[in-house]
C-alpha cells in the first residue's frame, strides 16, 4: 500500500487497466466487478475488457504511467510505476523532474558522505585520478555524462587497484564499475593503431584486472550510442545489484545490450543524448 506521502506526490489515484489473464484473477481477489457475458464456458471476462483500478491495488512492478509531483519544483510528469516503486524501495525519499536531479544528487552526496560532491571527499582526493583532455577537462561522452548525473559515482576513475586502466563511471560505495561502449568504443583499431584481436585482448585483461581487485561491472552497449529511458536504466541497475549478490557463484558482469532499432524489443524506446538534456539534467 501507498503511504501518505506517497500519494501526495503520486498524482495518479485510479487508472484505467485491459483485462486478461493474471490480471483477471488479481482484481478479482480484490472485490472488484468485473465485466462478463455468457459464453458457452460460463460467465466470462470479455476480450480487451477494461476496468477502473485504484493506484494502491496496482502490483509494484506494473509497468503502467503515473503522474508524479516533483518535490522540489512542484512541476508533474510522467514516470513508470515499477521505476518509481524501485526507488521508494532504494530509500530516496523525494521524488524529482529531471531539472531538479542536481538538487536531489546534492542531497544524497551531502546524507551520504557529508559533501555536496563526491569530488570533495577526502579518500578521492587522495587516491583518485582521473583522465584529463590538453585542456585540463574530464574527457566523456554525453552518454557517460547524462549516465554519470543519473547513477552519481565519479567519471574516468582510477585508482592503484584499477592499474591505471580508467573506469568510465565508478560507484566507490559498492565498488561497480559503469562502461558505457558507444560508437567510439573502438576508434583504436578504426584508425589502425590495434587490429581487433589486439583491442579485444586487452579489453579481457582491463575486465580480469578489474573483477581480480573486487569490481563489478555493468556494462552498457550501444553501437548506435542509444539510451533507453530513465526507469528502464535504474531498473537493470536494480537487477544488477541483485545480480551481484549472487557473487559465490562467479556472478560480477551484467550486460545491457542496446541494438540499433529506436524501438527496442526489450528495452522500450530509446534515445539518443544531446546537450539540450545535458542541460535539462545539468
């Protein structure tokens, strides 16, 4: 059940829900009235029958649309439930547009490590380096960025435990390296400088030294430099983490495989990160 709270910025209170199968007999263990006609089997629901539904009796992992009330800007927009479930589960409290996600990334760092940024802990000043561009800049894509401002971590970690082998994002608190493979992933043997079999070998040493000094891997790939929405990414974090605790039986490397259709079979619509959201998220 929904608490008090949770129905306030849960603005959706009843939708509307197609009958069939499992369904059928979970609102119906609910009192509800379904509708039904004579057919030679008895009284049966009708194909594409429908029926209105409180949010509160809705299962946890539906994947339905719900509207939700920023807590920090008021504004209302649209999520999946199952997503705004996994993080009421994962103990973040507010619930913020994409706009206020630096507010709420604040918050956590400051709940979490008494800093504003995970930059100013004290054991990543120490520590940590991190790749640099001529400029002095963190050399990313919009992707690891947009995938940086989502997850929190620290972008183009390493450490003396990484070997000098950089991890596109790093979540020091659970130790689990992000890699993002996007269409550059492999310019080196594009522009000559490896042959593949070359690139693919030390991709399988960085991934051994890795999981050898204690990492987990979640590794996101996309050739089309594709992203899918926002839920769809925090619930395979979610299953990766569930994933990871099955790590007695060798279990530290979950793969996200994005194809080139903007219509995923598995992983919804998906889209592709421009600086325009940067900045929404930024």
């Amino acid at each position: 059940m929904c608490g008090k709270k949770e129905l306030e910025m849960l603005l959706t209170k009843e939708l509307e829900i197609k009958l069939n199968g499992k369904k059928i007999k979970h609102y119906e263990s609910l009192g509800y009235n379904l509708p039904k006609h004579k057919t030679r089997d008895g009284m049966t629901v009708p194909k594409n029958a429908t029926i209105i539904v409180r949010i509160e009796d809705i299962p946890k992992n539906s994947h339905v649309d719900v509207q939700i009330k920023c807590d920090y800007c008021g504004k209302v927009y649209l999520t999946r439930y199952d997503g705004y479930n996994k993080r009421k589960e994962n103990d973040i409290s507010l619930d913020c547009c994409n706009g206020c996600k630096p507010k709420k990334n604040t918050e956590l760092n400051l709940l979490r490590y008494g800093v504003e940024n995970q930059f100013q802990r004290e054991e990543i000043k120490d520590k940590a380096m991190f790749v640099k561009s001529k400029n002095n800049l963190i050399v990313c894509s919009n992707q690891q960025e947009y995938l940086q401002t989502l997850f929190g971590g620290i972008i183009n970690y390493v450490d003396e435990s990484t070997k000098y082998y950089a991890i596109d994002i790093a979540i020091l608190d659970k130790k689990i390296a992000i890699e993002f493979s996007g269409s550059g992933h492999n310019l080196q043997v594009k522009f000559g400088n490896l042959n593949q079999e070359e690139f693919e070998n030390k991709e399988i040493v960085r991934y051994q030294i890795l999981k050898r000094n204690g990492w987990k891997q979640i590794h996101i790939k996309s050739p089309y430099d594709y992203l899918p929405s926002d839920e769809i990414l925090l619930e395979e974090y979610n299953k990766a983490l569930e994933w990871f605790e099955l790590d007695g039986v060798g279990y530290s490397h979950y793969n996200i495989e994005l194809g080139k259709k903007i219509n995923d079979d598995k992983y919804g619509k998906l889209r592709r990160i421009t600086n325009k959201d940067l900045e929404e998220v930024g």
